[in-house]
C-alpha cells in the first residue's frame, strides 16, 4: 500500500510563498541572474532555506514562473468583482500580466539546457492565462467598453512583445505603450 505523500507543513508553505514573491520582486528589478542573499534577504529567510526549497537556481525560476501564472490566472476573476467597471479589470490584469513577463525575462536563459522543459512551461502559460484574458476581453466587450472580436492571444502577444527590449535600453518604458494599446482598445461610455 503506497504511503500518502506528506503535506507541507503552514511555516514551509509560507516560506515557500514569501521566497517564490521576493524572488518575483528580485528577478523584476534585478533579473533572473540576481544574486541568491537578495532574494533571501528580501523574503527574510537564510540562503540555506531557498537551497533546501529550490536545490538548482532553475528550480526557483520555474518555480516563480509558475507562481506568478497561477497569481496572474487567480487574480483575473477577482479583478472583475472588485473593480470598478471590466476595463478597469482588464487594465489592472494587464499591469499584473507584464510584470509577469517583465519577470519571465530571462527564463529561456535560465532554462536554456531543457528546451522540452521551456516548451512545456510556454504550453502551461498559454493554457492558464489565455482563458483569463478571454473573459476579462468578453465582459469589457459585453459592457460596451471595447469593441468584441479582441482576440486574448493576440492581445497577449502584443503586450508580450511591447515588453520586450525592457532591459536593454532604461529608456524604454513599455507601460507607456501598454497604456497607449489600452487607450486603443477602450470605448468610453458616456455619462
């Protein structure tokens, strides 16, 4: 008879989360190459406790990936109780959206000996996201607030690669287009 898997003690679980969000917070200012006693310092853990969570510095950039998909994917429907209008959801998800990518900079690099392992993160990315997306796109668009037929995929895809080049040049602020595409998209309602 197969032993049950062990759950992961409370005090584990929020160390794992606190590291998997300084680690997100780290990788956006300082890349996926930052050095490990920033991420521990900012999550107020001891190198040895990231080491024991994420052996290899792969197993944290996939790990943070993953987390911030999931944070990404859950935050969705949230936005659209909580906000104001479903524009307003889409643009709060958007904000969150390219902070993710801004993080997900680097993965490839990061993950460059496995790119079976990359496909199949892209593939979870798609697969969590692109729904999300879709229903904050079909509720601003049942709102009158945009025009329907805005596709979640190509709408990703532009903000993706909008984001790219961040790094490369302190000039460029790809929020600054992100909010041009928004203002592009959105159908003011009249008062």
């Amino acid at each position: 008879m197969p032993v049950p898997a062990r759950s992961k003690r409370a005090d584990a679980v929020r160390n794992e989360r606190a590291l998997l969000e300084a680690a997100a917070a780290v990788f956006v200012t300082s890349g996926v190459d930052a050095p490990i006693r920033e991420i521990a310092a900012r999550a107020g853990v001891g190198i040895g406790t990231i080491y024991r969570h994420f052996p290899a510095r792969a197993d944290l950039v996939v790990a943070v990936y993953r987390h911030q998909v999931e944070s990404c994917a859950d935050a969705g429907p949230a936005l659209l109780d909580a906000a104001e209008s479903p524009f307003a959801a889409l643009r709060q998800w958007v904000d969150l959206f390219a902070d993710f990518l801004i993080t997900k900079h680097g993965l490839a690099n990061a993950l460059q000996s496995d790119s079976s392992g990359f496909q199949a993160l892209h593939t979870y990315f798609l697969d969590r996201l692109v729904p999300v997306c879709a229903q904050l796109l079909q509720a601003a668009a049942d709102a009158g607030e945009i025009r329907s037929g805005i596709h979640a995929y190509e709408l990703m895809r532009g903000i993706g690669n909008l984001c790219i080049g961040h790094d490369s040049d302190p000039r460029y602020d790809p929020r600054r287009l992100i909010e041009l595409l928004l203002q592009g998209l959105h159908r003011p309602q009249p008062r």
